[in-house]
C-alpha cells in the first residue's frame, strides 16, 4: 500500500493507494507541513478502483466515486470547510512569509489573481524566505493561522523561479483542459522545512500589478487597507461582526504597504529594507 498525507488544521488525512500509480495520481493533494503545536486527528481513507474508477468514503460517510481529480476535489472541499472550524475565522487569501532569520516576522501578501503573489513567493523562496502558504491565512478568535496547502504553480511563473524551476517541473501536476501544467509546489522545495505556526502578523503588503515596469513600495492607511483587505477576504456564515473586529485590528497593529509589482530584485530589495 502507498500512503499520501492531506493535512489540515484539524486532522491528518491519509490517502490509503493500493498501488504506486494511484499514489501518484493523488501527489497533487499532497500537504505534510509540520503544524507546530497541533495535535493532528489521523485519519485513514482507503481509495479503491471500482470498474475503471476511483472510489473513496469522506469521514461523513459520503461515498465519491470517479477520477482521482474528481476525488481530490471532494477532498479539498472538506478541508476548506474545516479552517472555518476555527472559532469565528475570517480566511484571508494571500501568501504568508516569514523572514528566514527573525520567524516571529510574518507578512501577508494580498492582492488580486494575477497580481503575481505566487511568482513573487517563488522568488523569496530561491531568496531564502520561508513560506507558509499561499491560499489562506485564518484570523480566528483564539489563534492565526496559515491553512496548509502547497503552491499551485503555472508554467508562466518559472522563468521567475531562478534556480528552482527544474524541482517545479519534477513536481506532482494536473493538466488544464488545453494541456497546460499546474504544478502543486511544497515550500520545503528550496531547502528550509515547511513549518506553520500559529502567530500574529507583522506586515501586510497589498499587490498591484504593474507588469515590466519598476516596484515601488509605500505606506498605506488604515481605512484604505481594509477596503482592499475585504475584497480579499472570506468572512464566517456567523460572527461577522466579531471577524470583521478582529480584521481591522490586526491591520491597525500592522505595518501596512501597498507595492506596484514590477522588477522583482527592486521588489524583494525593498521588502527587505523597509519591513524588516
């Protein structure tokens, strides 16, 4: 049997493959951060073939059954709900990175799709900067935290990924309906471990594209920062008053910027100057 691990926030799903081709249909699913202070629920899920398809039954007792892409996606459905068992939390999508020398340093990287928030983790990454995530940062009422999931990758952002863009290419991947690769990325690929752990946030930096031109980074205000935060930002089916709170006060104890994303020495150089 071949066994590929699906952590969330609350349990350690393990993807039980009778054989290796499975195995590596199921790679792209695959999140085995260390979860620091978490006390993970194992969970067993047993994947078999059925007359040319897969088949799998969710800890509900749901029973799925069709191609591996079709499981994985029922799969990463119950995990997204599960960061939502976080008391109250607002998901924030963005990047979450810590300074590879001061990890108390965390900084979110909000912005838009396309904005270039996964290039620019890739480029940190081969830069030596720890990455948590890049899809959810949970702001909860009794801890922050990063939702595990790898980086999705297009091919488009591998001329950007210096030293690092054979390891991508070597990644697990599906296919896009015209051919094109997404690849599931782990941060541990440059080297450091891929580590989450529950904290506050330091910076926040708001993304605006400005492709092939310079990077300028700048302060911004409070008022505008959560306008542009909230449009970033899944909030809770209850307590929104209270996450919307908890939102905005973690923008006033920040430092907040906005950066117009172009060259991306100018961009790291100047996120290494001002924010740390």
């Amino acid at each position: 049997m071949h066994e590929i691990i699906c952590r969330s926030l609350k349990r350690e799903y393990r993807l039980v493959c009778p054989n290796g081709q499975t195995a590596r249909a199921f790679a792209f699913i695959e999140s085995n951060p260390e979860i620091v202070g978490a006390a993970l629920e194992s969970v067993p899920i047993p994947i078999s073939a059925e007359g040319g398809f897969l088949r799998m039954t969710l800890p509900n007792g749901a029973l799925i059954e069709g191609s591996a892409t079709h499981l994985m996606s029922a799969l990463h459905s119950v995990v997204y709900r599960e960061a939502f068992s976080e008391p109250g939390a607002a998901l924030i999508h963005c990047v979450t990175m810590v300074h590879p020398v001061r990890e108390e340093a965390r900084i979110l990287i909000v912005g838009a799709p396309a904005a270039g928030k996964t290039t620019l983790a890739l480029r940190l990454l081969s830069e030596g900067y720890a990455i948590e995530g890049d899809e959810h940062f949970a702001i909860g009422a009794e801890r922050s935290i990063v939702r595990p999931r790898t980086l999705r990758v297009k091919a488009g952002s591998l001329a950007f990924a210096l030293g690092l863009a054979a390891a991508i290419e070597a990644s697990p991947k599906i296919l896009f309906w015209d051919g094109a690769p997404l690849y599931s990325v782990s941060p541990a690929i440059a080297g450091r471990p891929w580590r989450i752990v529950p904290g506050k946030v330091e910076s926040i930096v708001f993304l605006e594209a400005n492709h092939g031109g310079l990077s300028r980074l700048k302060p911004i205000g409070v008022d505008e920062a959560m306008r542009r935060l909230m449009r970033e930002t899944t909030l809770p089916q209850t307590g929104v008053g209270p996450a919307v709170a908890r939102l905005r006060a973690m923008l006033l104890a920040a430092n907040r910027h906005t950066l117009l994303l172009g060259d991306l020495e100018r961009a790291i150089w100047q996120l290494s100057k001002t924010l740390f």
